[in-house]
C-alpha cells in the first residue's frame, strides 16, 4: 500500500487528507479502525520514542501520546504495590503491559484519548489495560490474536489498531510543506546514550546507573516532545512533561506541578479516597486531581462531594501537600535546550530532583552551576539539543 486516504486533515475543513510514500510501501497495516491525520502524526511519533527507548535501555518500553508529545513514557520494570494502587492496575503484568500501566498513570488527566505506542508486541494484557481506558489508538509491531480480539471491541469496534513494521528506517533527508513553502532537513537520527553523559560539570559527580538510566529516558522523551520541554523522570519512567511553552522557566514549573502531582496521588489521604460504586475512571481521575489542587473546595463542597465520595474526604492542606513534597527524591530532569538561568534549577530541586541533563551552552553557566553546586545537584551536558516542531 502506497497511500492511505484519510477523512480530513487536522481539522474537518481540511480536506483532502491522505498519508502516502513517494516510493516503495507505507510501513504500516491498519488491522482496524481509520485513523486520523493528527492520530498517524501521534502514532509516528511515539513509535519513534519507544522505539529508541528500547534500544538504548533493553527494556520494553511504552508511551501515551496526545497532540503530538508524550503524556508519559516508560520501561517495563514491575510495577510496586503502590504504583499498581495509583494506577488502578490489579495482579502480575507482563513487561510491556508494565511499561504502558506506568505511561498512563504518569499523568492520567492528560492521557485521556490517548495515542498508545508500544515498543514489542501488544499482549492480552496491555490490552485488557486498554479496553477499560479512553484511548483514540495503538501502535505495536504485531499484536497477538487475544490482543486484537479485545482491542476489535473498544469503541463499539472502531478503535483504531496500527501495525508498523520494525524494521522500518526513515530516509535520511525529511521534508514538509508550510504555506506552500517546502522546508527540508536532515531526520534527527542522533543516537542518546550514555556516552553523551560523560560531562559532568557540578561538583557532585556521583552519578548513578540508575540516574543515568532516567536521564536517558528524559532525552529520548524530550526528543520527541514539542518545544520548549522539560521532563522529570523517576525509576525509568516519566513523572511530569512540560511541552510547547514559549519559556524554559514555564516548563520547568509546568513538568514539576505535574512531578508533584504523581507524589502527591501517592499520600495517604489520598490512597485512602473512597469513591461511589460505579464511578467512571475519567470522573476519579479528575476528582483526585481537583481533590490535590487548591480548588479542592470543587469536589468537597456540600451537595458536591456525595457525587464522588463515599465518605466525605478531609481536606489536604497546603501545609500537609508541602511537607509531603519535600520527602520526594532521586528525580531527574531533562531539558532539550540550555537553563538560561538558575531558577530552573531552584524550581527542579523543589520537586525532589537530585539529577540534571541538558546542553549547556548559556552565557549563564557559571550561575546554573553554582546553583546546582548549592544544592549538591548532579549535574551534566550533553552539548546536544533537542528541539522538535
């Protein structure tokens, strides 16, 4: 298959639509459902992400796309008892259903109608996950038939299931059109590992395989998230992406609320949230998030809460959320462009982060540095940046 009609572009104006190759077959197979324009650009994408991720750490991996970047990413370690409460994830998964349980749960408001992309076969598991999450699509390299028999049923049987092929490699020069102008440029095929790790410029420069393995993960992720970006990472997957903010300081604020909210699912008070039988799973989610933030009073208000709750909750306080906070460590943080200032930094270390990777290359280094050191950060340059658009 050559070309692929689709029913619109980006938006139901923009007509006509279709994905196609100049030469030779498109490397996909549509086992079900019709993609959209803005589906096939998240599928590629995050293909491209798990892909890389694979590559470079030996693990499964998976990530949860919307709108172009990633919501989260992951590899497949197991899941912790408490990862599987707040990820609503019950008994013993397979590696790759791991990996997506924990690219989901990174930031579960934002993966609603995601775009899921998984790095090794989809399994029975990954798509028992699926059936029970509002999600747009997959993409996977092969599906095994119990899989796709459960992803045929989603979406009343349109739920849309792309099959890639593997070996699949880009050419080398990629171009696009914009306003009828032709842009071109060479793929970004630079490789991340952890020989770009080697320049540690703080004072700290203790850093372990663990750290080296998460800023891996952050620079693969950022790779493929819409700039400016900033990614906290914690045991191999994401805990909070900034994407598309116009200032590196906004983004860093941004991933770091969203750092903190993951710990934050994790307090007591809120493991101990007793819901109404029957609640949707997009009504929890949000009620937590409102529940963690300081319009609380949203979901706790009298003639409110009983919607949501069994028993009414008790209130976490800002002074109970901040002294929670502060016992988060061992976060990394990746950013795909140099800190300008040291307020990046001031902000990161709020959020338990021990561990920064960037390019370097401000007129401000000495002063990003001196923050790092004030805090005993570990801090290294890749010389490489990262943006994508």
């Amino acid at each position: 298959m050559k070309e692929l009609e689709l029913k619109y572009g980006c938006n139901p104006n923009q007509k006509p639509a279709r994905i196609f190759m100049d030469e030779g077959e498109l490397p996909i197979e549509v086992l079900n459902g019709r993609p959209g324009y803005i589906n096939f650009l998240d599928a590629f994408n995050s293909w491209q992400l798990v892909r890389e991720l694979k590559a470079a750490t030996g693990y499964p991996a998976a990530a949860s796309f919307k709108h172009v970047s990633p919501a989260g990413a992951a590899l497949g370690y197991p899941l912790s008892d408490t990862e599987k409460a707040i990820y609503f994830v019950e008994g013993e998964l397979s590696p790759i259903a791991c990996a997506y349980a924990r690219a989901r749960g990174a930031d579960r408001l934002c993966s609603y109608g995601d775009w899921v992309a998984l790095s090794d076969e989809c399994d029975a598991d990954t798509a028992r996950l699926l059936a029970v999450e509002v999600s747009d699509g997959i993409i996977a390299p092969g599906y095994t038939d119990e899989a796709l028999a459960i992803l045929k049923t989603k979406r009343k049987g349109g739920y849309n299931v792309v099959k890639i092929d593997a070996n699949y490699e880009p050419k080398a020069i990629e171009r696009r059109d914009v306003f009828g102008i032709t842009f071109e440029q060479g793929h970004n095929d630079l490789k991340i590992d952890a020989d770009m790790l080697n320049n540690i410029v703080t004072d700290n420069k203790e850093l372990t395989d663990e750290a080296k393995r998460d800023m891996i993960v952050s620079l693969i992720t950022l790779k493929y998230t819409q700039s400016n970006s900033v990614c906290y990472v914690k045991n191999g997957q994401t805990i909070g992406v900034g994407a598309g903010q116009q200032s590196r300081i906004h983004c860093t604020r941004l991933a770091g609320q969203k750092a903190d909210n993951w710990y934050l699912r994790q307090h007591p008070k809120v493991m101990g949230l007793q819901f109404v039988d029957g609640i949707r799973r997009p009504d929890r989610d949000n009620a937590i998030d409102i529940y963690i933030s300081d319009e609380y009073e949203d979901v706790l208000a009298e003639g409110v809460w009983q919607n949501t709750f069994k028993v009414k909750p008790e209130v976490l306080t800002r002074e109970e959320k901040q002294a929670w906070i502060v016992t988060q460590t061992g976060v990394t943080v990746g950013s795909d462009a140099f800190f300008p200032f040291g307020d990046n930094v001031e902000r990161a270390r709020k959020s338990g982060v021990q561990y920064i990777v960037q390019p370097g290359g401000s007129i401000r280094d000495d002063h990003v540095i001196m923050t790092a050191n004030k805090y005993g950060i570990v801090m290294s340059f890749t010389g490489a940046r990262l943006f994508h658009h």
